[in-house]
C-alpha cells in the first residue's frame, strides 16, 4: 500500500520572547506551555529568544501565519521596548495582514506606546491567559487569516485536496494512483508529489464547482 505523501497546508507561528531560554522562571514556563500546545495543535514553532534572532526569522521567512512578540525583550525599559517596536514594524512591513500578539504582564501595560498597539492585533497577558486559551485564540486568528490570504477557488481546490474524496471523472490518473502501478509511473509520482495529483481535475467536481455552468467556487 503506497504510505501518504500529499502534505497539508500547516499553520506555522513565531515566538520572539527570551523568557524561552529562561525555563526556570515563571514567564519562561508560560511560555513553553504555549510552544507546547501549539504543537500539540500540530502548529509549528519558529523561537526567537532575541531581538535579532526574531528580526531575522521575520525577514527571512514568508511562511509564518501568527507572530507572538514579548514586549519587554529583555529589561522593561526604553531599549527592549524599542527592539520590540522594531520587530513589530518589520512584520508589517513584511506582512500587513497576519495576526500579531504583543505578550506583556499587567504591571508593564504602561510603558505600551501607541504604535505599538496600533501594530499588534491582540494583547497576551501571559501569567494569566492559560495556554490552551492563548493558542486557540491564535488559531482563530490564523484561519481567518488563511481564509482571506488565498482566491476562493485556490482555498477551494486546498481544501478539496485533503478531504480524501476518490473521484471517477477526468483526468484518468485518478489522484496520481494510475502513475503508481508501473516502476517509471511511480518514480513519476514520488518526484513530484500526491498533492499535484490530487489538483489536477477535469473542469467540473462537485466541491469546486463547474467551468461549463460557471458554478461554484470555479465561477
């Protein structure tokens, strides 16, 4: 029996924060409670336990769906709170639309400047909010995100493409399994993978919608 090979779109977060090198303290078990569930969530992680580390995931990395930045990044005083700014402006500038968590304790709420909140989303108290709480408003977050982010029809056609449906109409490869019963098929079908197999459909499915009626999400 062939083993699964199409892959599904998975959710992936950053965590800028360097309580994450601080597994001894409070905050730093906070926030590996949250890395955690993500991952239990089967969301990936990307860390960044400094400010540089966090500039340079955000500008390297165009895949990452939820951003999670510590305000205090350090000392709570004007430098840690102008290294967080800094980041929060390169992830707009790299993305105008993902969501963003500035993380705080209550007692530093104060030192919040206005561009700061204007640039993040949404606030995580994190001694306070429990992780499973935190994580499913995150990935909330990311499926609206994601549900804006592609065209109907490409949203469509992803979703399609996981839901396991076998189909009888063209074309004849039949999610790439017809490739997969000959040696020179196979090697066909492993190098480029389920998932092109899967897409490629005739002009009409049922969950996509028809080019010959312009139905659906194919209109």
């Amino acid at each position: 029996m062939l083993g699964r090979t199409n892959i599904q779109l998975k959710m992936r977060a950053l965590i800028v924060d360097d309580e994450l090198a601080k597994p001894g303290s409070s905050r730093g078990r906070a926030v590996a409670e949250l890395v955690e569930e993500f991952r239990h969530q089967n969301v990936g992680v990307a860390e960044a336990t400094s400010y540089e580390d966090g500039l340079a995931i955000v500008n390297s990395d165009a895949g990452l769906h939820c951003y999670f930045v510590d305000w205090t990044l350090g000392m709570n005083d004007e430098g840690s709170h102008a290294a967080a700014t800094e980041v929060l402006r390169a992830i707009r500038a790299r993305n105008s639309r993902a969501p963003v968590f500035l993380m705080a304790d209550r007692d530093t709420r104060a030192s919040m400047t206005v561009e700061a909140m204007q640039l993040a989303d949404e606030f995580v108290w994190m001694l306070e909010d429990t992780a499973t709480f935190v994580a499913g408003r995150a990935l909330a977050a990311i499926r609206r995100y994601l549900a804006q982010l592609l065209p109907p029809f490409t949203d469509a056609l992803l979703r399609y493409s996981q839901s396991d449906e076998h189909s009888w109409s063209a074309p004849g490869h039949q999610g790439g399994i017809a490739f997969a019963k000959s040696p020179i098929g196979r090697v066909f079908f492993d190098f480029f993978g389920e998932n092109l197999f899967r897409t490629d459909s005739g002009i009409e499915r049922g969950n996509l919608g028809s080019l010959l009626d312009h139905s659906g999400e194919a209109e």
